[in-house]
C-alpha cells in the first residue's frame, strides 16, 4: 500500500518518513503522529508544536501526547451519562474545513493550551476504549460560525483570538507584541469584524452542509458488555 506524502518546505516525504524516529502515537488508534503546525506567537504561552494522525485525525500538542486511557479520559471529561446510559458532548473538529484553512491560526488553538482536538474517527475510537459507541454526531452551525469567524480574524491580526485575549485581560497592551501590535489588532479587529463575519456563515454554513464543520456535538450510548470491544475486557 502506498503511503502518502507531506510537504516540509522544498522537499516532499512521505508520511511514514516524516514521523519522528521512536515519536509517540496516536492515542486514538496507535498511527504515527506528525508535525501538523507549529505555532509562533506573541509569548512562551502561545509557542506550541502540534501534532496530527493522519490516520484518524486526532490532533494533541506534541509536549502533552496522552496514553490511550488518558485520551479517552480527556475527551469524556466531566461529562456523565444520562438516565438512558448516553453520554453528549461537544468539541472542536481536527478534520474541519476551519482547521484545515486556519492551520496555526485555528481559533481552537487557545493560547497555552494542552488539549487534544478529536475529529469524528478518533473521538469514535476514543470513545469505544470507554465502552462507548456512537449513535450521532452533529456539526454545529453557530458555535462553528463563531469559531470560523475567530478563526478568520486570526488571520489578520498579530495576536491569536486577539479580541477573547483582550477581553479577558490575558493579553494587555504593554504584553505581547507590544503596543503598537495591539492598537492596530483593536483597528482590524472592529474593521474586518462584519466583513469576516458575513465570510464566516458562508464559509462555515457550506462546511457543516459537507460534514466538515468546526464543532461537532457527539451523542454516544453506552454498550451492552457482551459488545464492549476487546481492548476494554477483563483479564482472566
């Protein structure tokens, strides 16, 4: 079976060569993991590799790789199952069309932050290792809109999720790229605010009609024992 191939700057590889000699695995499905982006930003915060299966999707910053138990752990969180034994939650899509047209300037990926970013396959897999199974996965218009128009604003500007950051106090005007950065972030942020945002429904709106949508709700029943994969059973 042929593999794929990667760019890396004026060469072409193929994926099997371009993982990391004796790197981590992909947690959801044991695949290589490769170099996806590489954030350069305004602070050790926002300095962050990330990683990428190109098998299931599964993307996780390259310092913090979980075990597969711990994957699964993550993605479940807090949430609990209901009284009909389904668990429902929500996250951002790796194999969204946000993702793949952001790259470093996703707004999934949050200053600082460590956590993985499931694509519908991985968070299949993920779930199955808690005895799970997916019965439906939505792609969500607004929240994806949001994020897409987040997304798009982060191209334009010097700081990532400049206008979440600011708000919240997280990024000041002295901090960062310095003030000047700052004042014309605040200028092309209220400039490009409509702009992007009627770009975002379309963009994002086309993107959930093709299953490719930035957030994705997730409703999942627990299996009957007899059903539970094999990798979740017992020992003798």
């Amino acid at each position: 079976m042929a593999l794929g191939r990667v760019n890396q700057g004026s060469r072409t590889v193929s994926l099997e060569a371009g993982a990391v000699p004796g790197g981590p695995r992909c947690p959801a499905c044991g695949a290589p993991l490769f170099v996806w982006v590489e954030t350069r930003g305004w602070g050790p915060r926002e300095d962050q590799v990330i990683d990428r299966c190109e098998n299931c999707g599964l993307a996780v910053p390259r310092d913090a790789v979980p075990d597969p138990d711990g994957a699964a752990a993550e993605l479940t969180g807090s949430h609990g199952a209901d009284a009909a034994d389904r668990l429902t939650l929500r996250a951002p899509n790796a194999a969204s069309v946000q993702a793949w047209l952001g790259a470093e300037n996703w707004a999934a990926l949050r200053p600082g932050e460590r956590e993985l970013k499931p694509s519908p396959r991985s968070a299949e897999l993920l779930l199955a290792k808690r005895g799970l199974g997916v019965g439906r996965v939505r792609h969500l218009a607004a929240p994806g809109m949001a994020s897409m128009w987040q997304t798009l604003l982060n191209l334009l500007t010097f700081h990532r999720n400049f206008a979440s950051e600011a708000i919240s106090g997280r990024l000041r005007p002295s901090e960062g790229r310095g003030r000047a950065a700052y004042a014309i972030d605040v200028m092309v942020t209220v400039l490009a605010a409509v702009p992007t945002a009627i770009l975002a429904v379309l963009i994002e709106g086309a993107a959930v009609l093709a299953r490719r949508g930035g957030v994705i709700e997730i409703e999942a029943n627990f299996l009957p024992d007899p059903e539970r994969p094999a990798s979740d059973a017992k020992p003798a």
